[in-house]
C-alpha cells in the first residue's frame, strides 16, 4: 500500500527523483539495518560470554571486534554500490 | 653504517623548507570575481564543499580567506603521445601553480571539469577541445601525505631500532617504549597464532603493512597541513596494499595451497567434467584482497565525509535560515564532529589490525601443511 502511494507520487514529480535514486536509498538503509542487527548479535553474545567468564574478556573482546569489522565489510560493499547508483 | 635516523630527520627539514605556501597573489594573477561569482560565492554548494575535501587535487589547499585562496602548489608530471599539441615535448614537469587553480591552460594541458574528467589533466588541441588523459604521474596531495607518513615512519621506526640496537637486554628507552609493545603484538596477537611456527618470514610485510595503514588513518584525522590527506580513503591506495597481500599470499604459496584450489578435496563430481569447485575457490582468491581493499577505503572514506558533512551543517543552516541559526547550530555541529573523529580514531586502529590479522591469516592458510 506504502509502495504504490510512493510509485504513483515518484510518476507525478517525474524529473525530480528517479527510481534508480529510490532503489539506492532503500537499498542503503535496509543495509543499514541489516549490519545493525548482525553486529548487534554479536555484542549481545559477547556481553553474555563475558558475564559466564569474566577472566576470558580480553579474548572474547579481540574476537567481538574482528567479527564486527568483517560484517561491517560486507555492509560497506552495499553502500558502494549504492552509492555508484547515485553518483555515477 | 649507522642507521639514518638524524638524516631522515635532516632530509624532512630540508623538504619543508623548499615548500613556500603559494598565495594566488603572489604567482602574479589575482582570483578577481566577477559579479556573476560574488553572487555564487554566497551561496554554500554543500556537496561541492565536502566532496572537495575528500578527494585527491593537485595541490594542497590551505585556506581561503575570502577571495584569496591560499595552497601549496605540488608537482605534476605528465607523460604524453601527443608531443606535437604541447611545444614538442613527451615529458613534463612542472609545479601546479601554473593552472592557476584550474583557470587557465598551460602546454595545451588543462585541468578539466567536464563531467567525465572532473578535476583531472586533460590534453587539449589548438581550438580547446579536450582530448583525453595523458599518463598522469603527478605527486598529488593523496601521494604527498603518503610520502609525508612514510617519512615520519622511517624517523621513528629507525630511532626506536637504534635505541633497541644499543641497549641491547636492558630496559627499553625513549622511542622503543612506544613502538616495541605494538610489534610484540603484532607479533604474539597476529602472527604467531595464524601463521605457526614460521612466522618469522611474514613479520616484515605485516608490520610494514600495520604501521603505514595505521600512521596514514591517523594522519588523515588532523586537519592541519602537513597532516589531513585523505591517504586510504583514496581507492587506488588500497587497491595496492590490498596487491601487497596478494601478492605475498600466492608467491609464497605451497604445493599443499595450490592443491587445495585446483583439486580440493571434494566428490569427484565437483571437479570433473566441469570443475566447479576449483572455479568457486578461483574467485575466493580474487575476492579476498578485494574485500580487503573495499572494506579499508569504505571505513576511512565514510569517516572523513561525515565530519566534513557535520562542520558543513553549520554553513548549510546558515544559508536556510540565515546567520543566527548558524550559530545556534555550531555547538551541536562541533559536538557530534569530536565525536565522530574520536570514534575514526577507534575505527583506525580496528582497521588497521583487521587488515593484518586478515592478512596474516591468508599468509597463514598459504604456507599451511597438510593435516
């Protein structure tokens, strides 16, 4: 229902939006929340190991911050290409 | 031969020194504005302004005082195949100063800014037509910092060397306190738990590769000259430290690698009439340094746009609701700007290590023995 107020609007102010540019947009927020949720697993998990096992912080620390870093790689593979969608 | 600590010092020195900062006055020609651009300079182009400030140029901008723009002109060298549009010469060098902040032509080279060439030299013929792109060998302002970081590195690194070298067993000294712990990270944190036993071969790319990618994120933060070049949030430099790794990993792989790429240890099916399994793994080779090239650019890239964006929102409110909401919008502007550059600071080291670690792993699964 959101989707056709929105396509029949983007037909009207034709020249001022593209769908390419709406494509992107969506596609960079939904990445957005997307790197959110997995990295925000990942904290979650690490606060409880931590809880079990105070003495292991550090290790569980190191292992936290790689595997954000490389989910957070992945989401900035998406936001490149939106961004290619709009800028180029 | 002692180790050139106090030369590299001496060299930097000798390098500042040369580097005199160019105003547009001073080259002879004066920035005059027409009434057409007074009315253009009012308006704040926000996109223009942060864009401009991420990217590579071809001289270090300083500041601009109004009309005045003052920069510090670099040295451009082109190569090009087409002697006979600039004066019969293939070669050129010359300082940057002669375009005149992208205003004039100089041996039928200009700096374009049509949209397919934006901000890069272009050949031009007798009626001003722009042909294309001669080999660009130019030391931009990206290279300059580069170059300006491995400076620094070289004095530091050799200091805290020499020092290590003279008190040999004893307590570390001066220099050695700050960067000895980092290599003995690198070395037990990194190397030793992803390589093995033979780690001692792959300690000089990983450190190499650590120290630059780090010291070149934290140089890009400061906004003051000779600091504040956008060194890794430039693709081209990442591209090729992402080529060190690759280069590395399959140089130094071994017979056990290899196998495992072209006759991996999967049902017969996967590999034999159509080897699926050996192309899949083809591509992991390629995907992997690129991975690392996109995720190093795009962390250092966001960073520097969002704190140029927030120190841009204050010029941005200005413009929409005139001088007072500026102003009321500067102490939040500032605010969230500290925090983002606390926070690239964070992101830095995190890269940094994630490249290396990543890294040493791929050095690691290269030299691995078979199981």
């Amino acid at each position: 229902m959101l989707l056709t107020i929105m396509t029949v609007l983007l037909q009207v102010t034709e020249g001022a939006a593209s769908f390419s540019e709406l494509g992107a947009a969506f596609a960079a927020s939904f990445t957005a929340i997307g790197a959110a949720y997995g990295i925000s697993r990942i904290g979650a998990s690490a606060m409880e190991a931590i809880a079990r096992q105070p003495e292991a912080s550090g290790d569980i620390r190191s292992n936290m911050i790689v595997s954000a870093a490389l989910i957070e790689g992945v989401s900035f593979f998406a936001v490149i290409v939106c961004a290619l969608v709009l800028f180029v | 031969m002692p180790l050139p600590g106090k030369w590299i010092y001496y060299l930097i020195l000798l390098v500042f020194c040369q580097i005199k900062i160019v105003s547009a006055q001073e080259v002879g020609y004066y920035e005059k504005h027409t009434p057409a651009d007074e009315h253009v300079e009012e308006e704040f182009d926000a996109g223009k302004f942060v864009i401009e400030h991420v990217l590579d140029a071809y001289d270090w901008h300083i500041a601009s005082l109004g009309d005045k723009h003052y920069s510090i002109p670099l040295p451009i060298i082109l190569y090009s195949s087409k002697p006979e549009l600039h004066n019969g010469k293939k070669f050129h060098v010359f300082m940057s100063s002669k375009f005149h902040h992208g205003h004039s032509d100089y041996k039928g080279f200009r700096i374009s800014h049509t949209e397919k060439h934006n901000n890069k030299i272009v050949e031009v013929d007798q009626q001003g037509n722009e042909l294309g792109r001669p080999v660009d060998l130019s030391l931009t302002k990206s290279v300059a910092g580069a170059i300006f970081a491995s400076l620094v590195l070289l004095l530091v690194l050799f200091a805290a060397a020499r020092t290590a070298k003279r008190n040999k067993g004893g307590a570390p000294k001066g220099i050695q306190n700050l960067i000895e712990p980092v290599i003995i990270f690198i070395r037990d944190e990194i190397a030793k738990p992803s390589i093995g036993p033979h780690y001692t071969k792959f300690m000089a790319p990983l450190l190499s590769l650590f120290f630059f990618i780090l010291l070149n994120n934290l140089l890009g933060l400061v906004p003051i000259f000779p600091f504040g070049a956008n060194v890794t949030g430039n693709i081209s430099v990442t591209m090729v430290l992402a080529l060190f790794t690759f280069f590395v990993t399959n140089v130094k792989g071994n017979a056990n690698y290899w196998k495992e790429i072209f006759n991996p240890d999967v049902p017969t099916w996967l590999k034999i009439p159509v080897p699926l399994m050996p192309f899949l793994e083809l591509t992991g080779l390629i995907t992997k340094p690129f991975v690392l090239m996109v995720r190093l650019f795009a962390n250092m890239l966001a960073g520097h746009l969002i704190i140029t964006v927030f120190i841009s929102l204050i010029f941005i409110f200005s413009n929409l609701m005139g001088a007072t909401a500026g102003f009321a919008v500067s102490p939040v502007s500032v605010a969230f700007s500290v925090f983002i550059m606390l926070l690239d600071v964070l992101v830095s080291f995190i890269q940094a290590y994630v490249f290396t670690l990543l890294s040493a792993i791929y050095f690691g699964m290269a030299t691995a023995e078979h199981h």
